[in-house]
C-alpha cells in the first residue's frame, strides 16, 4: 500500500492551534518573517511552499502581485487557504504536489517563501523545485528550526502533530547552504529568533 505522508492526517485545526500555543509561539513569528520579506523584496510572483492554511498571505501587496501561487501535500489545508483569501487576492493559485519529488513547474517566481518545510522533504529534490519554479532573478527566503537540544516537536496537548515526528529531519544549515549554492543561490543574509521554549529559527536570504 502506498504510504501516506503523515502531514495528511493532521487536521488544520490542530496543527495551527499548536502553532499558536503559547510556548511555542511559532504561528506569530512566521506572520511577521512573512511581512519583514515581502516587505522587503515587493515582488510580483510569489510562490509559497508548503502552504498550510495561509499564515500571512494577508501581508501580500495585490495591487503589485501578479501571481501567487501556494503549494502543499494536504489539499485540505489548500481549500481551507482558499476559503480565507480567495476572495481577497485574486491572484491566488493553489495546488497539491509533493515538493521533495514533483518535477512540475508552476511559475517562474522572483520570491519564494519556504518556511519549516525543508524538515519534511529531501533537500535535493525541493531544491530542484525551487529551480523549476523560479525566475532568473529570484529572492529565496527559507526558515528552519533549530531544536537546541529540545524535542522536534513540541508537547502542547495536542496528539495528532505528533505523527509528523516520524518523518522530521533537524535541517544542518551548512548543508542547506552548499545545496543551495550547488543550484545557483549566493546567501545573502540569515538570522536567528529564539522562541519562548528555547527553540529557534534560523532564516536564510538567498538569491541568484
Ligand atoms: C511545519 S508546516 C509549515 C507550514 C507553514 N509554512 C508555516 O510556516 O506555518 C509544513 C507544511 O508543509 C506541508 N508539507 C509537508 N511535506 C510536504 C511535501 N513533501 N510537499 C508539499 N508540502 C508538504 C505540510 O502539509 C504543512 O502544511
């Protein structure tokens, strides 16, 4: 039987709750890396990875965005971020693709958004994504999660976020950055935001 990706079986609900829990607080903090680098960068095609439920799609410009386009396994996470922003920027696309494998492309983007994604999926082959959906010029901001000797995924009650642990890699920022720089990306800038339970994450500016 094939094997289901486990981010399939965790309701949106759970999974935004837990990002919201107080010590955790990661739901809030990637709301205002979102506004910092569209802020920044004011680009015109947007691709999103790993979408989830949209956290800071609000923070899009739609007078200046021509196409934005939001990619996750869960196709449920994908109608509910339709539900909530469909109607106010109309330039959003959607679509189910696994990113670690999919050879589609679906924009030339010049700024790509890929938060706590990496964890999930084969560096090399969501980096051959990145290649087949962006443009020659190309602003890639990626976030990772340093657990700092704390558990991967964080204990806020919530039962069904613990299936993903099965899968969750720690992502070694020094081979994010050669993998980067084998397809092309020259890093441009990082930081670190530590979070109430000790974790941090670490954000990566690249571009071409
Ligand atoms: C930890 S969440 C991060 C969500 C969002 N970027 C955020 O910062 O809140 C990981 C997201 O990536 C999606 N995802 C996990 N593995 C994936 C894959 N192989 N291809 C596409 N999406 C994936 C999950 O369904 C989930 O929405």
């Amino acid at each position: 039987m094939e094997n289901i990706n486990p981010w399939n079986s965790i309701p949106l609900n759970d999974y935004e709750q837990h990002m919201e829990h107080k010590d955790v607080a990661q739901a809030q903090l990637l709301n205002s890396l979102t506004y910092k680098y569209l802020k920044k960068h004011k680009p015109e095609n947007i691709l999103f990875l790993g979408i989830s439920g949209g956290n800071g799609l609000e923070h899009v410009d739609t007078d200046r965005v021509k196409k934005i386009f939001g990619i996750d396994i869960n196709q449920s996470y994908l109608n509910e971020s339709h539900k909530r922003f469909g109607n106010k920027i109309r330039q959003l696309e959607l679509a189910t693709a696994d990113i670690g494998t999919s050879t589609k492309s679906f924009i030339k983007a010049d700024f790509i958004w890929a938060a706590l994604i990496f964890e999930y999926v084969n560096i090399e082959g969501a980096f051959q994504f990145i290649a087949n959906n962006c443009n020659k010029y190309i602003n890639l901001i990626i976030t990772i999660q340093s657990n700092n000797g704390t558990n991967s995924v964080s204990s806020t009650g919530i039962e069904s976020v613990k299936s993903v642990k099965d899968i969750f890699k720690n992502v070694d920022g020094n081979e994010l950055q050669n993998t980067a720089s084998k397809f092309g990306f020259k890093l441009t800038n990082s930081e670190e935001n530590i979070l109430p339970n000790g974790k941090s994450f670490l954000t990566y500016e690249f571009n071409i």
